[in-house]
C-alpha cells in the first residue's frame, strides 16, 4: 500500500437536520453547538438550565428557539427530536432517564454514566424505549478514527501487540474547575482517561487482566493514574501537567502513530516494521471544531431507524466502563452515591 486509506465519513452537511434540545449550559455544550452550526444543518431548537435566567441568556447568544429554566420542561418540548446530555458527570443518568423516559433519542457526553452499572441501566432503557442512545464520545466520529478503523480492519499492522496512549492536561489547583471537585467526580479518569481506555478497549477488546495505581491531588480527588491492561497496554492520564496526549497502536508489521492530541482531528502515520518510508493521513488540527460529527453521525442513525451507532457502540461504553470500575477499585476511588468497595493494591484519593 502507498497510502493511508481515505477516510469514509459522509458529508456532514449532507445529515438529515434534526431539531435538537441541550441540557445543560457549559463548555461542552457551547462546543458542541457551535461545531454544530457551522457544520452540519442541525438545529437547536432548546436549551435547559437549572437556572432560568442563564438558560435564556445561552439560547439568545446562540440562536436557539427556547430556554427552559428545568431540564424537565425541555424533554417534554414536543419540537425537539434528541436530546444532548451536556451536563457534569454525575447528572448523566438522571439527564439520560429524564429524556428516554419522555420518548426522546439522546446523545449523552462521555462518560454515559459514573460506572459500568449506570452504562448499563442508560443502554437497557433506551432498548426497552426503541430509542437512539450513544455515548458523544467525539473521537470515534472523526475522519482521522476512520483512518485508524480502516488501517486495523486491513491487516496493514499485522498482529496488533501494544498500544500506548496517554491524555494529560494540567488545571490550575485554584482554577475551580469541576474536575478538581470530589462532589462531581473528579479527577482526570472520566474525562481525559476515558479516550486513552477507550482507544486500548476499542483496539484489544475489554481487558481482563488490569493494574493500576495513581496519586492524589491536593484539591481532594485523584490526580493521575497509570493503568497496565492484560501487559499489552499502557495508560497514562494526569491534571498535573500538559503531557504529549499521543497514541500508539503497534503491530508486527507496523506502527501506527498518532501525535497529540490524539484524541482530537490530526495526523495518522504508519511505519512499516523493520524501516522503510511512512505513510502519513493528514488532516487539519481544527480541535473542538470537530464535535459536529458526532452531531452527524446521531442524525444519520436516528433516520436511518438505528438504536445505536456502529462508531462507538453502547456495549463498548459500558466496556470502557468496567475497565474504568476495576481501576478505581485498585486505586480506591470511589465516586458520588457509590457503596465503598474494599480498594486492593496501592491506594490513591
Ligand atoms: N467531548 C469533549 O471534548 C468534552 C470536553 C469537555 C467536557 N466533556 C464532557 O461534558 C460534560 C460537561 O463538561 P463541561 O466541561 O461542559 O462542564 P461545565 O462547563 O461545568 O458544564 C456542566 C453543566 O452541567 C450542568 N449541571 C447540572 N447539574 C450540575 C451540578 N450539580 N453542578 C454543576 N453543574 C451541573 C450545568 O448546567 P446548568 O447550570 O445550565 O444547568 C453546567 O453548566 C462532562 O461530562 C465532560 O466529560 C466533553
């Protein structure tokens, strides 16, 4: 081969326009809203606050019909077809219920819930329901995974042996970011670990074998943890500094490389074992700009009758999930409304 694959996603713009409702009024949500107009034919027809003044401000400096001031209000809006789920950690299962329960599709932010027994309860509601339901993990969705899906579905890396991935950003101890609060489950593993997790589920399958240890942050939560899984993946995820955020998948034909952030739209290399010229996919590095194709991917499916998206199945969420449990377990971590489970090996916050 003298190239990397193309990648395959569709048109964004080309999805079909569904109207969708945000809950939540956050970073995220911001992001997410703005990719997706400027990107795809979506529209937003509401959003929710806890708080009805800021939900009006957010709708009226982001072109949205309506602001509701509960999330309950906005599931119950007969002009919104799916709900994005954009609140904090811990409001994921409540915001998931809320909108399945009121017969809407939902796109619920990554983590789909604290552990692996709320991923399931979100999943087993949205089949009884018949409804859409995907973790937004926005990775998955980009032109550059689908570069990597086609690369790990040809062979090209041979057996696949190692993957090395690492997410690392440093927050400011005094910043007051919600990361830093033990009350929303903190710390770096929901939020950046989840992509390195996710990567090595997606590419080894769930692990079975998992060893993990990590050091606390003085704001009270983890601070960073270091995660060997079945010895054949590396882990890495920290808030005390900015790290590489690369990924690696290796094989016994080649190596697939992707510089950091690699969570984010960027470069696919591929080294053949042994030497010999890279092959190198490029794209532009346009950061969170690229949320609107998860947007995209969800209007598709949703038309398309799908319950979930192929991209990033809810079975491999909860996975991700599980592994996540276990090395919280091992690091005696223990979120919001979690029964304390008796922490094996070293023990961090
Ligand atoms: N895909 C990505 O790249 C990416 C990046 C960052 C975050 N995320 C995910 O998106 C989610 C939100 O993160 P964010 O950074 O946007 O957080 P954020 O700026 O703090 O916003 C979270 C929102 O949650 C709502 N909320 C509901 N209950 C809350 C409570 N008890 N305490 C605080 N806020 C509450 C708030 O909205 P109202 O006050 O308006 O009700 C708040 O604006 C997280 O689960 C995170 O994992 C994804």
């Amino acid at each position: 081969m003298t190239t990397l694959p193309a990648p395959r996603t569709p048109d964004p713009m080309a999805a079909p326009a569904l109207n969708w409702g945000v809950l939540g009024t956050g970073w995220i949500a911001e992001r997410f809203i703005g990719s997706a107009q400027r990107h795809t034919r979506q529209r937003f027809t509401a959003v929710a606050s806890r708080d009805a003044a800021r939900a009006e401000e957010f709708a009226a400096r982001h072109g949205i019909t309506r602001g509701y001031g509960s999330y309950e209000e906005l599931v119950a809006a007969a002009d919104v077809d799916v709900v994005y789920v954009a609140t904090e950690h811990t409001a994921h299962l409540a915001c998931a219920r809320l909108a399945l329960e009121a017969g809407k599709h939902v796109l619920v932010e990554k983590p789909l819930g604290l552990n692996a027994a709320q991923g399931a309860e979100i999943t087993e509601l949205a089949a009884s329901r018949g409804l859409f339901c995907a973790e937004a993990l926005w990775t998955f969705f980009l032109p550059r995974f689908d570069v990597v899906r086609q690369v790990l579905a040809s062979g090209m890396l041979g057996e696949v042996k190692s993957v090395l991935a690492d997410l690392g950003e440093y927050f400011d101890p005094a910043g007051g970011h919600r990361i830093l609060r033990a009350d929303l489950a903190g710390g770096p593993l929901l939020d950046l670990g989840t992509y390195p997790l996710s990567l090595a589920t997606w590419v080894l399958g769930p692990a079975e074998n998992v060893q993990a240890s990590g050091q606390a942050h003085p704001a009270g939560v983890n601070g960073q943890i270091g995660a060997v899984l079945d010895g054949r993946a590396v882990v890495h995820t920290t808030l005390f500094s900015d790290t590489p955020s690369t990924a690696v998948i290796a094989g016994t034909e080649g190596t697939l490389q992707l510089p950091g952030p690699f969570h984010q739209p960027g470069d696919v290399v591929f080294s053949p074992a042994g030497g010999g010229p890279p092959l190198t996919y490029t794209e532009p590095r346009t950061g969170h700009d690229g949320l609107h194709f998860e947007a995209a991917e969800a209007a598709r499916c949703i038309r398309d009758g799908l319950l979930g998206t192929p991209l990033r199945p809810l079975t491999d969420s909860v996975a991700t999930l599980r592994v996540m449990d276990e090395i919280r377990r091992q690091c005696g971590i223990v979120f919001p409304g979690e029964q304390p489970d008796r922490p094996r090996g070293r023990t961090a916050t």
